[in-house]
C-alpha cells in the first residue's frame, strides 16, 4: 500500500489494517512497542534470545487476535495482558516439577531491610533472569503485574501456599545474588 500507516491514526483504521495482515502496519506496531513488551519478556525469560522468543510469539499471538481488540481501551494493556499470558504459557510448557510447600520456607525470611532500593533496574533484572524459572514466574507475576498468591495459583496449577513460598525464596535468592562479592 501507499499510504503512510501510523499508530496515532484514527484507532478504527490501524486495528482494521492490522486485522487485514497490513504488513506495513503490524511493522509501526512492533516498532512503537518492541522496548515496552520486551522489558516484560526479559523479566520472565532467563537469556535475551528466550525473552526475544517470547517477544515474538506475543507479536504472533497480537496479530492472529487483532480482531478481539475492542477499540477504545488501551491498546498497550491489552497488548501487556497477552504478553504475561504468553510468558505463563510458556512456563506451563516449561515446568517439569512442582514446586514446595510454605513450610519450607519459615526459615527463609529475612529481617534484614530492602536489599533491592539499593540497585539499579539493570542489576535487578540481570539478578532476576538468574531464578529457576519459577521463582522467576512467581517473582514477577506478584511483585511486578500485581497477581495474588489466589490468581497465580490458579495460574500455575499451584496451591496458594506454594506461590507465598516461592516468592519468599525468589527473594531470598535475588538478595544472595545482589548481595554476593565480586557479583
């Protein structure tokens, strides 16, 4: 096509272009929105080439279901919401084991004060992409997408217990790892 397509169009015409395959289209779309889906993939993935897959299979998943969009929400949200799903799906196909119960985890907690105010978002996102995949799931579901511990179980297949007790030890280790010499 000719035209110059962009995301601040009339939001009616860009989500139908988008909705018609307009390569051009879902081009402005992944370009103005690549840096925000991809720090929520990089929270959840362990390297940069699995966040860049779960960028991808999101871009994927937003482009096959374009057509659900309801104009007049917020695009960005609704664009979120399918990338934490797609990192939770990708987590399902992931999990080999269940995780353990809180009462693993009473000996765990830590008095000590906020150990992560004293670090960048750099440092803390290269300490979280070093969790067992689900201290980092549960990690990120809770603190940075505001799930409960009832939302994720339901998530996860997982009790509410285990998500308290993964998240007590997600933060354990993240506070070992921050607060390691020579990191």
């Amino acid at each position: 096509m000719d035209y110059a397509v962009t995301l601040h169009q009339d939001e009616k015409q860009f989500v139908a272009a988008l909705a018609r395959g307009d390569r051009q289209a879902q081009r402005v779309l992944y370009e103005e929105y690549y840096g925000s889906l991809m720090s929520i993939c990089q929270r959840y993935a362990g390297t940069e080439d699995e966040a860049m897959d779960l960028l991808h299979e999101s871009f994927i998943k937003i482009f096959q279901k374009i057509g659900r969009y309801e104009s007049g929400t917020a695009l960005l949200a609704w664009m979120r919401r399918i990338t934490v799903n797609t990192a939770i799906d990708q987590y399902r196909r992931n999990s080999r084991r269940r995780t353990e119960n809180i009462d693993n985890a009473y000996g765990i907690s830590s008095d000590a004060p906020d150990v992560f105010a004293q670090f960048g978002a750099r440092e803390i996102l290269a300490a979280v992409q070093k969790l067992p995949p689900t201290y980092r799931t549960i990690f990120n579901l809770y603190v940075v997408e505001g799930y409960s511990h009832k939302e994720i179980a339901g998530q996860l297949g997982i009790t509410d217990s285990t998500s308290r007790s993964n998240l007590v030890k997600a933060r354990g280790k993240l506070q070992k790892v921050l607060t390691a010499p020579g990191r």
